[in-house]
C-alpha cells in the first residue's frame, strides 16, 4: 500500500511540474511581445534627423517578429493571434502620428513653419513674371538692347522713306488692329495739306496702290472698309496732279480687287464695293474722264468661273457684277433726268433700283432729285463709254444661267439699259444682240419695252 501511495503522490507531482512549466511558458511570450514593443519605443523616443527612416527601420524589425510570436502563441494557446490584434501603447501612436506629420508638431529644429496668409493687396503680390532670355538690366538699355519685334520684309522697304518706319511696322503687323490704326494715321496723312504737297508724287502713289493691293485682300472686313475710303482719298488727291500712265498702273492692280469683292454673298462688302466704283467714276471725286474707259472695260471684263456640263458658265461673282451694271446705269439715266428737268416725258422718270432679286415685275416709275454726273458735263457722257452691245454680250450668257437670281439680275440690267437708250432717242432691239433665248425670258422683256413705251408716250 504505501508503494502504491508513493507512487501516485509521484505522477500528482509530476503532473503538477508540467502545469508550472506550461504557465510560465504562456507567461514569457507575452513578457518578449513587452520587450520589442518597449525597443520599438524607445527607437521613436532617441532623437534622428531623418524621423520617417527611423520609424520605417522600427517598423521592419517589429512586424517579423510580432508575426513569429503570433505563429508560436497559436501553436501554444490554439487561439488565432494576427498582428493587427496587437495594440501599442498610446503614446507610442502619437508619437507616430506626429512625426509622420512635421506640421502638427510645435517648432523646433528641423521642423517646418507654416505658410502665411497671403495678403491681397496688389504691393504685395506684386508684377506677374515673365520669361525672358540672358541677363537683366536695371532697365535704362531695354528699348536699345532688346531686338526689334517686327522683322520689316524686304518688299516693304521703300515705304519707309514715305510713310515712317512706325507706320511701315503697323502695316505688315499680325494683328489687325494694328493694321487698322495705320490705315487710319495714313488717311490722317493723306488729309494733311503739308504732307501732301511734299508726297505727292509717282513714288508715294506707287506705295500707296502697292499698300492697298494688300490691305484690299484682307480677311477683316474693317479692315477692307478702311482700305475702301482710303483708295477713295488718295484717288481724289492723286489723280488730278499726276500723269495717267501711273494712275492706270496703280487702277490695273487695285480695281480687280474690288470687284472681286463685288460679287461677295456679304450684303455690306458688296454695296460697298459698287459704291467705291461709282464713285471712281465720279469726276468730281475720282479719276478724270480720261480714265472712265479703263475703269469701264474692268467692269465688262470676263467674269471668272467653271463651265459646267452644258457648257454654261458659273461663277458667284455674276450677281455683283450685274447688280455693279444696273446702279451704273440707274446713276447715268439720274443725271440724264437732272439735265432735261422736265415733268411731262420718261426724260423726267427713272427706273429706280430694285431692292428683291425675285421681283420680275416692271419697277416703279419714280422722279429723283438731281444728282451728281458720272464723268465730266463738258467731257464725252459715259454712253460712249458704255456702249449696249458691249453690255448685251456681257449679260447674255446670264440669261441661260440655272440660277434664278442670276436671270433676274440679268434682265433688270437689259430693262435699265433699253429706258436709258430709249432717253437719248434711240430705239435699242435687244433681239438683235441677244440672239435665240427662251420664249418665257423674251415675253418678260417685251413686257417691260411695253411699259417703258407707253410711259414716255403717257
């Protein structure tokens, strides 16, 4: 009995030692988690001038381990430990949190101010910077030492002694505001009595002509409208003083222009440029008698376009140039009235213009108020200039023209042309210069020789 007692006291014994071993085992993991937390601690506490890699070095070496002792506690307890259970002491946290963020953290060494209010007043933000290229000066070089923004093209060189080299940089600059204010200081020029009896010469004419070929082709329409009045002086101040040769050179090149711009679907770019035409004609304002006929025959010049399948013209410009012949007419029948000034024959009514393209009917019979001639009252009228065959042959292929505004155009400029003939005492047969046209288009036409008949017999 008492070796049988001896031995169970033993096992209880024994038991009891593996109880004590397994707790304190349990104990001492905690106690080394205890110890690389207070390492890691006292790793943020010494003081390094790089913070951040201090607690990134901190933070490598602790992980790995709190990932081993939460390997070797579940194989003890058989609980499930992740790193993320693990909670550090809040100052630890803090701590961290503040040096992640240098801002947050009073001032100190090493530590960052922070930014001033910005203040809104003009001092103090001052210019805008720019960009600029080699070394600054106080700025009393800057006008001599800076190069010359415009480069002048070589072409343009010979305005510079009649113009001014300011003048010359505003016409060939990019912008067109620019380009307008030159337009505008020369036409101030032009209106100056002391520069025009010093410049009016070939030369300065030539430079002027050679100006408006360019500013004439300019996409801005101010711009075309101040090339307009300017051709308009300079013709008036030029033309009479100077030799016709120069004045046809300087008129071959600037009227194609114009008229190109007579057949503009703009409403305005295009009355603007017959009336820049007329009033070249006009003696009073424009070119001498002299050169009505070459300002005539850019008129009746050939109008450039396609043929099409059924070998008929197209060209947009048609409709500007017919309206351009209709007005020139409607201006010689007005002062052909104002001459006669009787009340009782068609001498003393006109045709006046017509305002719908789409209105075939006959236009209403009205009397003007006398107006200024085309050409001088000594001079040839401009029905020598003008003569209907030359006309009839320019208008007929419109006649044939698909598009409808076309063919009215067209046959409101025969009607304009048989009134006016007919107020000289002539008796005009289109028929014979038109040739075969359509029966609808003949029975119009002799319609409106009807009306225009019976009121000069009325």
């Amino acid at each position: 009995m008492g070796s049988k007692f001896s031995k169970s006291s033993s096992l209880k014994q024994k038991s009891k030692k593996e109880e004590l071993n397994a707790s304190n085992q349990k104990e001492e993991k905690p106690q080394v988690v205890e110890t690389v937390i207070s390492e890691a601690i006292e790793n943020v506490k010494e003081p390094s001038n790089n913070i951040n890699s201090d607690i990134k070095t901190s933070v490598s070496v602790l992980v790995p381990e709190v990932k081993d002792l939460s390997a070797k506690r579940q194989d003890v307890t058989g609980e499930n430990v992740s790193p993320s259970t693990i909670q550090l002491p809040e100052s630890v946290i803090v701590k961290k949190e503040a040096s992640l963020d240098p801002l947050k953290t009073d001032l100190g060494e090493g530590s960052i101010p922070p930014k001033e209010e910005e203040t809104s007043s003009p001092a103090a933000k001052g210019p805008k910077k720019i960009d600029y290229i080699g070394t600054q000066t106080d700025g009393s070089l800057l006008s001599a030492a800076l190069p010359v923004s415009i480069k002048l093209p070589e072409d343009v060189l010979y305005w510079v002694p009649v113009f001014g080299e300011p003048l010359v940089r505003n016409f060939v600059n990019s912008d067109w505001k620019m380009r307008e204010q030159a337009l505008s200081n020369l036409h101030r020029l032009l209106n100056s009595s002391k520069w025009i009896k010093l410049n009016r010469t070939e030369d300065a004419w030539k430079c002027i002509y050679d100006l408006l070929s360019r500013s004439l082709k300019d996409k801005v329409a101010p711009l075309y409208y101040a090339s307009l009045d300017l051709l308009a002086l300079a013709i008036c101040e030029f033309a009479t003083h100077l030799p016709l040769p120069p004045i046809h050179e300087g008129l071959d090149i600037v009227l194609p222009l114009v008229l190109h711009r007579v057949g503009n679907n703009n409403a305005r770019i295009q009355e603007s440029s017959i009336q820049s035409i007329l009033n070249l004609l006009d003696s009073s304002r424009g070119v001498s008698a002299a050169s009505i006929p070459q300002v005539v025959g850019q008129i009746l010049s050939p109008v450039p376009g396609k043929v099409n399948a059924n070998g008929i013209l197209i060209s947009p410009q048609f409709v500007g140039r017919l309206n351009l012949l209709a007005a020139l007419i409607d201006r010689e029948i007005l002062h052909r009235d104002s001459q006669e000034n009787t009340s009782v024959s068609l001498r003393n009514n006109i045709v006046t213009p017509l305002n719908d393209t789409n209105n075939d009917t006959v236009p209403s019979i009205t009397t003007p108020p006398p107006q200024s001639s085309i050409g001088d009252a000594d001079s040839t009228p401009l029905a020598n200039f003008l003569p209907s065959d030359k006309v009839l042959a320019f208008v007929r292929p419109c006649l044939d023209n698909p598009d409808d505004k076309v063919r009215q155009s067209a046959v409101r400029v025969i009607v304009r042309l048989y009134c006016w003939r007919r107020l000289y005492g002539e008796t005009l047969a289109p028929e014979k210069y038109l040739g075969p046209i359509k029966p609808a288009l003949m029975q119009v036409l002799t319609k409106h020789f009807e009306d225009v008949d019976s009121n000069k017999q009325g």
